[in-house]
C-alpha cells in the first residue's frame, strides 16, 4: 500500500448530512460535510480515547466524538471539551489529522499523505472528455475485491496476455501468442497499443453480437496506467465506429482487499435500456478476474523476481513493479507485516499536509512504510 497519493474514498452520493466512515491503506477515516456543504476528511480516530468519529455527530463545522463529545472542525483541530467546560484552553495536542478532499466525477478523492499542496500529483482526468458527452453514452460501476492483494490485482489488470484464457466474452484462444509491442513511459506510469486478433461474434450476447460485423478481422486495444490513485483507462476500438472506454481507479482497504470505482463510455448501443446488459458483460468479466486474483500465490506479489518464470508479455507487468520499487525507495510503501504486528496496542494513523508542516506534539503514530536500504559502497566504509 503506497502513501503521498491521491485515493477514491467513496462516491459523492454516499456522502450525505451523516459522517460515513471509510477505510483506506490500512488506515481509518471518516468523511463528513460541514456547514457550508463543504467536504472534510479527518482520521476516524479520537486522540482522546480512541472513539470511532463516524458514530458521533455532526455540529455546525465540527464532527463530535461518541465517546466524551470532543468536537473536531475540518482542519482537525479540536474546538470542544465538555469534560473541561467552556472556559478551558484547548490544548494544542488535542487534534487528529485532515487531509485534502475534492469532488470531481461524483467520487470523493482524498489525499492520503503528507505532502504540501505543491508537491501533490494531478489527479487523472483522463475520462473527463467522455463525460456529459452526447456522443457517449457512460455507465458507473463499483466492485469489493475481497482477499485480493492491491499489487497483484494491478498487474493482473494491465496484463495483457491473460484474456486469452480468463474471460469468455473477449479472450481468443485461437489466437493467444503474445506479440511484442513498444511500452511508452510515462511520469507516473506506462501506456501501450496493441492490435490482436478479435474474438469471434459468437462470444458475444446481445445486441453488441447484433451489431459487430461478421468479417471482424482485428480489435485494437490502447492501456494506460497510473499510480495516482492506481488508475487505469482502455481504449477499445472493436471496429472503426464501434469503441468502448473503461476508466477506473484502485483503493487498496488494507493488504487483503481492494474497493475499484469506474466508468464505461461506448459510442454505441446508446438507449439507457442498454446499460444493464453492458453493465452484465463487464462485471462477468470483473468476476473472472477475481477467481484468478484471489487465488494467486503467493497472496502479495513475490519479493523477488526470481521467484516467478518471467517472459517477454510479462513486460507491463514488470514495468509497475518497478514502479512500487521507486516509490518504496522513497518510503511512502506501507510496511503490512508491522502494521498487523502492532495494530493491537498501537494506533496507525496516516501522515497529513498539517503534519509535515507541524511534527511536533501528535497523539497516533503515523503507518509505518518500507524504505530500502542501499548498499554501502566500499569508498563510504
């Protein structure tokens, strides 16, 4: 699990005048609007005596504890102790961490580090052209990926061998031999296009079955991914006038499950009356993906390489495992095995932009990350 990005914390429509509690990286936050309607993200965790925020209430721009009624505003601070009256000076200590929301495609998108407002990445707004497009028609979808490894989930997700063999719609087994395509590298991740063969027209149901040509040689199929907020966009160009989009974006829970927030454009088939049935395609394959992902060994990706038979259509793959390492070298990998050791006694919460700014005097640890060390070189010994 990576820190200092930006993650989908929930839906805007699941935001209403009630806190709703989220979880994200291992860590537990609480959403809530204040009195201006604006959104705040705070962690779940009362520095008092360690109450769930999201069972309290909601008051003016504050959130009270269920626990003692310590009220907190967006920034984190803590503005009321009951049990000290109203006179008493609120100690500094007492505050918890907020960290920067937006609300851009009916999702809820937090920043889950400390970073200030100018080192943070864009957020991916790679599907905003599709939306409230008339000449596409988008359907939104979400999916619990339950004892799904955030990692292994992703590389399945940009592998692009394995719809030969998975999914029954698309996957074409008469034609599975992986060609070798240039990979593009981007800043915070890769793209490719490639062209393969297309599955038969009797793979398909319904009115895509309808409407596909008979004589369909190719499909061509164009993949980009990102690390902020684990995003991912395909472009599939079935025919010349047929295409879909899919855009979707990846919110590890904890090192054993994964929530995935996304929409699908089509040029086609575009009467409402449609999207349950394109909606059905896509979520059986999402179910296709799950029974693979869920049952990988090891449950997380392997520490080495080595440990896996690597070929050549394993190179996007590799490519984002190279990633996670550049962002693991910069400590911002969520160390797991420490976090359940000690999640008994000890109180993880995420780092926040108010923190780094100010260390001093917090109640809760932070996660604890991963940083590799380097070998020392024989000059620095």
């Amino acid at each position: 699990m990576l820190i200092n990005n930006w993650y989908v914390a929930a839906t805007s429509k699941e935001v209403t005048d009630k806190p709703h509690r989220t979880r994200m990286v291992g860590a537990d936050f609480v959403l809530f609007r204040d009195d201006s309607g604006m959104l705040q993200c705070l962690s779940d965790v009362c520095c008092h005596r360690g109450g769930a925020l999201h069972r309290g209430e909601i008051n003016g721009g504050c959130i009270a504890c269920p626990y003692h009624g310590w009220e907190f505003n967006g920034a984190g601070q803590c503005t009321k102790i009951p049990a000290l009256g109203d006179e008493v000076t609120i100690p500094k200590r007492a505050r918890i961490d907020s960290y920067p929301v937006e609300e851009r495609m009916g999702l809820v998108w937090v920043f889950v580090g400390d970073q200030s407002e100018a080192e943070r990445p864009d957020i991916p707004d790679w599907f905003a052209p599709f939306l409230d497009n008339p000449d596409w028609r988008v359907t939104r979808y979400n999916y619990e990926w339950t004892d799904c490894n955030w990692e292994r989930l992703c590389e399945n997700s940009i592998d692009t061998a394995h719809p030969s063999f998975v999914h029954k719609r698309f996957g074409n087994r008469i034609s599975p031999k992986w060609t070798t395509v240039p990979i593009e590298t981007t800043e915070h991740g890769a793209k490719s296009a490639r062209v393969r063969a297309a599955p038969a027209v009797s793979q398909k149901r319904g009115g895509i079955a309808e409407i596909l040509p008979k004589d369909r040689k190719t499909t061509k199929v164009t993949l980009e991914w990102s690390m902020i907020a684990l995003a991912e966009m395909l472009y599939q160009e079935m025919t010349t006038e047929i295409t879909q989009v899919l855009f979707s974006v990846r919110t590890p829970v904890d090192d054993n499950a994964v929530r995935s927030y996304g929409f699908q454009a089509r040029n086609f088939l575009k009467e409402p009356e449609h999207d349950a049935e394109r909606l059905e395609a896509l979520f059986e394959a999402v179910k296709e993906d799950h029974g693979i992902v869920r049952l990988l060994k090891p449950h997380h990706t392997v520490s080495s390489n080595a440990r896996e038979m690597l070929i050549e259509s394993d190179a996007m793959e590799l490519a984002f495992r190279n990633k996670v390492e550049e962002w693991r070298d910069l400590g911002r990998y969520v160390d797991g095995e420490a976090l359940e050791k000690n999640g008994r006694r000890e109180v993880y919460v995420a780092p926040s932009p108010t923190r780094s700014a100010d260390p001093k005097g917090w109640v809760h640890q932070t996660l604890p990350t991963l940083l590799v060390k380097k070998p020392v070189s024989a000059a620095a010994e």
